[in-house]
C-alpha cells in the first residue's frame, strides 16, 4: 500500500498573454504550494477488478469522468501494469476552486503507481502524461514556489521566496477554467508581452496586491469575490488577491499567528468557509511530500 499527500497551489498573480492555436492560452503566473493536501492511498486489487476509486470528503464521479482514475489508466499503461488497482482519496482541498486539487490529485496518481511498481518512468515521459492529463499537473509531480510560462509547464524555481502565511476564503460554488479563461481573453488586448510578475515574490512586491487577468470576470459573477478581498484587508492581510481562475480568495499575513486570527474573526461572504494555511520558501527542505521512499 503506497500513501501520497497532494498538496494545493495559489497563483500569485496569472497574465494571459496570448491565444494559441489549440485554444489554450499562454500565461505567466508563480506557484506556490500550500500545506493544505488530498491524500490518495493506492494498493494493487484482485485480477479482474479494475480501477475502483472511493472517494470521502466530497461527492466527485468515481468512473473515469474522474481524472485519477484517467491517471491511474495512462500510468498502468506506461509501467507495464495491470490496471487492477484500489484507490482512496480523502479530499481536503476546495473542489473546482483555484487551488488546483484535481491536478495533485492526477500527479499523485502518477507518483503513487511509480511507488507501487517501484519503477521511476523517464523524466521526459511522466512530464508528457501529466501534461496530456492538464496545464496544472507538472507543476505538482516537484511542487515548489516556481514560475510558470507557457499554458503553466514551463517551469522555472523561484529562488528567495520565503515562507508565507496565508487565509483562503474558500466559496461553495465553482467556477469553469475554460469560461475564465475565454471571458478574459474577449476583454484583454492580445498578444501581449509579460510584465515580469516574478518579480511579485520579491520582498517589497510581496506587500502589494497581484494582478488576476481572470478575476475580472469571475467577480463580476460572482461579487462575493471583492467581498471577501475587502473583508481580508480590514483585518490587516499584507496583499490579497485571487488564485487561478477562482473563486478562491487568499490573504496573505506576518506570521501563523496572525493568520489563524484573522481566519477566526475574518467576516466573509455567506456560504464562505475560511482556512488558515501556509507555503514553504524556497529554502525549505519541506518537499517530501509525495510518496514515501521505496
């Protein structure tokens, strides 16, 4: 039996730079993890039985519509595996939220079965499945604070970031990635040069409030997402903003202490629910996250 914990992700800042060709868009954004996590437990099943996924914390489909057990498929297939597997998935992490769940989930499906065969795949053939399983998946089979180009692959470690203290507002309702991302793309100008948002980690420009191309939209739809922002800021969050396409709503704070106030007595929109957490900095040996060793 392998564990894998599956840590959340905030965008601190995402640019929408351009249109490609496959109807993907090319961004700029920086990832950092959170200690927030899913945590998939995998075990080999008997001869015939398939994949069975169970699922606690979170009525999510168990058939293929769910991206582990599509992960679970590519991974047998690329280990040589008989794709006769048990899976648990306690789910901890906001579902279609911004924090990129199901994408941890999906890259530790792929880690886990690495555990389970006791066989690494290549580097270059794990990095294809899990982007061929979604623009967020590479960043979580190595997750550290990292800057992400392309449609979020193209990853380069960030240096200097330090460890941060954060409360998400965490909404009841979803918001689609796919209509965020054309909502925003009607409104901005296109192409567009990046304006170097790694420069957001940099000390200073950690006290300001980073740019969400896709925030307009959702909280036009969605206004309990200012609301929440303000709501943060009035109980002295050092920059607020939104992660990924939303509607998640973060606010970053000095210290634990801090946080774990300003969750406790933070008013936010009804139907919110508050979450104090943190991100390891770049220094941080805090990156074993995933499978235990074998």
């Amino acid at each position: 039996m392998i564990q894998v914990r599956a840590p959340a992700k905030l965008n601190l800042g995402l640019e929408v730079l351009r249109r490609r060709a496959d109807g993907y868009h090319e961004i700029e954004t920086c990832f950092v993890p959170l200690r927030l996590f899913d945590r998939l437990t995998l075990e080999g099943a008997p001869a015939g039985s398939g994949i069975r996924l169970e699922i606690e914390g979170a009525d999510l489909p168990t058939d293929r519509a769910n991206l582990v057990v599509r992960a679970a498929e590519r991974a047998c297939e690329a280990l040589g595996l008989t794709a006769d597997l048990a899976l648990r998935l306690e789910k901890h992490i906001p579902i279609a939220a911004g924090l990129g769940g199901g994408s941890a989930d999906a890259a530790a499906t792929l880690l886990g079965l690495e555990a389970l065969a006791r066989r690494a795949l290549p580097s270059e053939v794990r990095a294809k499945l899990a982007l061929e399983l979604g623009a967020d998946v590479p960043f979580f089979l190595d997750p550290r604070p990292a800057l992400g180009r392309g449609v979020g692959e193209r990853l380069t470690p960030l240096d200097g970031v330090p460890e941060m203290h954060w409360v998400l507002v965490a909404f009841a309702f979803p918001v689609s990635t796919a209509w965020a991302y054309t909502e925003a793309a009607r409104e901005l100008t296109l192409p567009r040069d990046p304006s170097s948002i790694a420069a957001l980690l940099r000390p200073l420009g950690l006290l300001s409030s980073p740019r969400n191309d896709l925030e307009a939209a959702s909280s036009r739809r969605h206004p309990e997402i200012r609301e929440a922002r303000r709501a943060l800021a009035s109980v002295g969050a050092l920059a607020t903003g939104m992660s990924g396409s939303g509607p998640t709503v973060f606010g970053r704070f000095e210290d634990e202490r801090a946080a774990r106030r300003a969750a406790e007595i933070v008013e936010v929109p009804a139907g919110a629910r508050t979450i104090a957490t943190s991100s390891p900095g770049s220094a941080s040996g805090d990156w074993g996250w995933g499978v235990a060793k074998w």
